[in-house]
C-alpha cells in the first residue's frame, strides 16, 4: 500500500509539471507564464507566475503627407499599417491624428481644425526724423513734397532723395504727385500718398462804415462829434470879389468845393455872407433893412413852394444855404415863420394854430431881435419855434 501511495504522488507531481510547462501560443498578448516548484518534505508542487510587457504607444496630428498600403506618415512620425490597423479611409494633405502601437498604425481620426491664421498689420512708419547712427539701429528719414525726380533706381521727393533697391515697395505715383516717403539707411522703404495742401486763404480787409453825422457835421471833413466850426457873417457891401474870394465889412472869405458861386456879383453890391473857418458858406443879394439896421427879411404864412434849394412863404422866396435850418419835416401849405439874411434862410419855425389875420406884430419884432442875438453871437442858425409859441400866447390872452 505505501508503495502505491508513493507512485500515486510521483505521477501526480508529473503530470501537473507537464501541463505548467505548455506556454501560451506565439504572438499572443505579451503575457508569459514562468513555472516555479516548490518541494516540501516528499511532497513537490509547482505555481505559475505571470508577467504582463506594456507596448509603446506613439501619437501625432498634423496633415497627412505619406499614404501607402504599408504605412501611414502624419507629421514626424510613420507607422506601418499591420492587419489588425483601423482602415486608411483620408488622403494625403487631410489634417488627422493617429495613434501606434510598438510602430504599428492603432488608431485614426480626423484631427482638430488648425487654429486661424492672424496676420498683424504692417507696423506704422518711423516718425519723419533722422536718427543718430547707432549699433544695429537704421538711419530713417522722411519726407513729403511732389516728386521731382523719379527713375528705376531712385526717387527724390522735396530736398530727400532715396535709392529704389529690391526691398523697396513699387512706385505706383508720377512725377509731381504729392506722396509722402521714408526710407532707411537711404533705400525707399514706405511710399504713401501726401496729405492734401491747405486751402489758401486770402485775407480780407473790412472797411467799418463811417458814422453817422452828428450835429455840427458840415460834410466837410467835420465828422460825428466835432464841434460845429465857427460861422462869422457879415451884412454889407462888397468891398472886394475875385481871385477866389470875396471880403465884405473887413471879413475876407475864400471859395471852397462847396462854397456858392461868385457870377453875378460884383464890387459895391449889398450882401450878406456866411463863413466857416474862413470859407465862404453862404451868400446872397440884401432884401431889406429893418430898424435895427440888419438886413433881414420875416414872413409869416403858408409855405408855398419848397424845392429846387429854395423855399417861398407868401411873396418871400429865401435860398437853401449849407448853414441853412433843415426844412425836411415842412410841407407846402404847412404855416410856418421864417427868417432870411441876404436872402438866405436864417430861421423857420412852425405857427400854432391861428388865424393869418390875427397874427400880432409883435411876432415879426421878436423875430427880429432874435436875428440880431443869432448874428451877434456868430450862430449859425436861429431857433424860433419859441417865439412863435409866445406870440400866439399873446394874441390868444388879449
């Protein structure tokens, strides 16, 4: 019985070893099982041990470049196509990613879209100003005129001429174009179109308008706010005419642009005469003489011609003189006062209302007196619109 026992466990022993010791099939997955036997007492019995081999695994994306029934190249890298590799279904330049297995293609796909291509803008052009030479740093200059000179080796704009060299962009522009150009250690590097030239402007002068003329303002150079020139009249005969003036009663007039005419007068004739800074500004013939011994002439009524530098008041027809009161706000048939020296109006003023036959006396010896203070103090108009207001008063309160 021990002796059977004993072959019982040899052929037990035996036969595990003889299964332990058949490996795996050739190519199978890296896996390899290592028999080891351990031996206790009379007793021998073997475990198996397995070890697993990791397989390098490479990967790339980028366009395909290389495509044949062996291999695949995407990028760097190559892999052979084996039978157990995915099918190749892209063509070469197709963007892919792949992945090998110990250099053999494991896996394909399409590869992610390339990120989009930026193009930075052309970078400004160097300021229009010469730099000082340096290590590594160009020389810059610039300007910007017409172009004066332009052949296929050079172009001069204003005072800068610069070489045209292979870098150089094209001269699309002719000559006298307005550009603007920099170039670097003298070769063209930019050429743009100038800015426009400024509009020329022409200056112009504006001619204030003169015043308006104020009193005293005899149109003569006596502008707004002169004083009225001084009027010096004389009542008498004519002592001397001719030669470009006239003297009456010591008072020697000369004749101006404006003065009146000296036809028709003669030495010894009876005038009154006007002047203003020693130029004759008024004259005409004598009329009367009231008992004052001034040549005047007073005439109440209606006005009954106005015109032609002259105005009539009942039979008396007076001469418009420069020195003349204004008689622009009177009207024919207006009854008005007047007062004329050498037949020259002196004064005018507006009657009140009154009947012609009621008119005092009394009126024509104010006006009068007037006259004579007026010719005194050398004035040269008379204001009467009073003495008439106080004669009408009188007639009324009688």
């Amino acid at each position: 019985m021990k002796v059977k026992a004993a072959t019982l466990a040899l052929f037990a022993v035996g036969l595990l070893t003889g299964l332990t010791l058949i490996g795996p099939a050739t190519g199978a997955d890296g896996t390899t099982t290592t028999p080891t036997t351990t031996t206790t007492g009379s007793t021998t019995s073997s475990t198996p041990t397995t070890t697993t081999t990791q397989k390098a695994t490479t990967g790339a994306q980028d366009t395909l470049t290389a495509l044949s029934s062996t291999s695949v190249t995407v990028g760097s890298l190559t892999c052979a196509i084996g039978p157990s590799s995915p099918a190749v279904t892209f063509k070469v330049g197709d963007r892919v990613k792949i992945y090998c297995t110990s250099g053999v293609l494991a896996y394909i796909f399409a590869g992610d879209p390339p990120p989009p291509t930026t193009t930075a803008p052309p970078p400004p052009p160097p300021p229009a100003t010469t730099t000082t030479s340096q290590p590594n740093v160009r020389n810059a200059t610039g300007a910007q005129d017409a172009i004066s000179a332009l052949t296929s080796t050079s172009i001069t704009v204003g005072p800068l001429t610069c070489a045209i060299g292979p870098s150089s962009p094209a001269v699309t522009f002719k000559l006298g174009d307005r550009v603007k150009i920099y170039c670097l250690d003298g070769v063209l590097g930019y050429i743009f179109a100038g800015d426009p030239l400024p509009a020329a402007t022409t200056p112009t002068t504006t001619t204030a308008p003169p015043p308006p003329p104020r009193h005293g303002d005899d149109g003569r150079g006596n502008g707004a706010g002169a004083a009225p020139p001084q009027i010096q009249t004389r009542l008498g005969s004519i002592a001397a005419v001719g030669g470009g003036s006239i003297t009456v009663d010591g008072l020697t007039c000369t004749v101006g642009a404006s003065s009146p005419g000296l036809a028709g007068y003669s030495v010894g004739d009876d005038v009154g005469i006007g002047c203003a800074n020693n130029v004759l500004v008024k004259l005409g013939l004598l009329q009367s003489r009231d008992d004052s011994a001034f040549k005047l002439a007073v005439r109440l009524g209606p006005v009954v011609s106005l015109g032609d530098g002259t105005i009539t008041v009942g039979p008396l027809t007076c001469q418009l003189a420069t020195t003349s009161p204004s008689v622009a706000s009177f009207h024919v048939g207006d009854k008005v006062g007047v007062g004329c020296a050498g037949g020259i109006l002196f004064m005018i003023g507006a009657l009140p209302a009154t009947p012609d036959s009621a008119t005092p006396s009394q009126i024509k010896q104010e006006l009068v007196q007037r006259f004579t203070g007026c010719v005194k103090r050398g004035a040269e108009r008379c204001v009467v619109a009073d003495v008439l207001r106080r004669a009408a008063h009188a007639k009324q309160t009688k």
